[in-house]
C-alpha cells in the first residue's frame, strides 16, 4: 500500500518508539517526515516539519541531560505541546 502523505504515520511511528526507549528508531521515524515530499497545505507541512525537529531535538537533550546536575528550585519554561486543527 502507498500512502500519499505519510507524514502523520511517521511522527506516530516515532512518537511510539520514543515512548518505548527507542530513540534511535524514533529519530530515523521523525527524520522522514524532513525528508517526506511536501504536503498540499504549506501550514500543515509546516507543522508537520516542526514537531518532527523538536522531536529530535528533545530526544538529542534528553540524552545529555544530567539530572543529578540540576539544582533544586522552579522551572519556567514553556513547550509548543499541542498544535491541532481548530
């Protein structure tokens, strides 16, 4: 079966491994959607892009981070979350 835009597949598949420890297979699943050809909807292929970076770039900074490192103490800090159709 081919599917025209598999965009929403490949962040699923990578969601599913990252949840599962499986960060490797998680960045090879988000890195095709960067790869993947461009959807009809420019906002859309926007979107998909950018939850597949930051994806990765949170998994990439979870990989570094030393949590014995991190003083006691309030984090602000924001995260993009959820972007859905409205």
């Amino acid at each position: 079966m081919r599917i025209a835009q598999p965009h929403e597949l490949h962040l699923i598949a990578g969601d599913i491994c990252r949840l599962d420890g499986k960060f490797k297979d998680a960045i090879t699943w988000y890195e095709n959607v960067l790869i993947a050809p461009k959807v009809w909807n420019e906002d859309h292929d926007r979107r998909y892009h950018a939850r597949a970076k930051d994806s990765i770039d949170m998994i990439k900074r979870s990989e570094l981070l030393d949590i014995s490192k991190l003083a006691d103490g309030v984090c602000n800090g924001s995260d993009m979350g959820y972007e859905g159709a409205y």
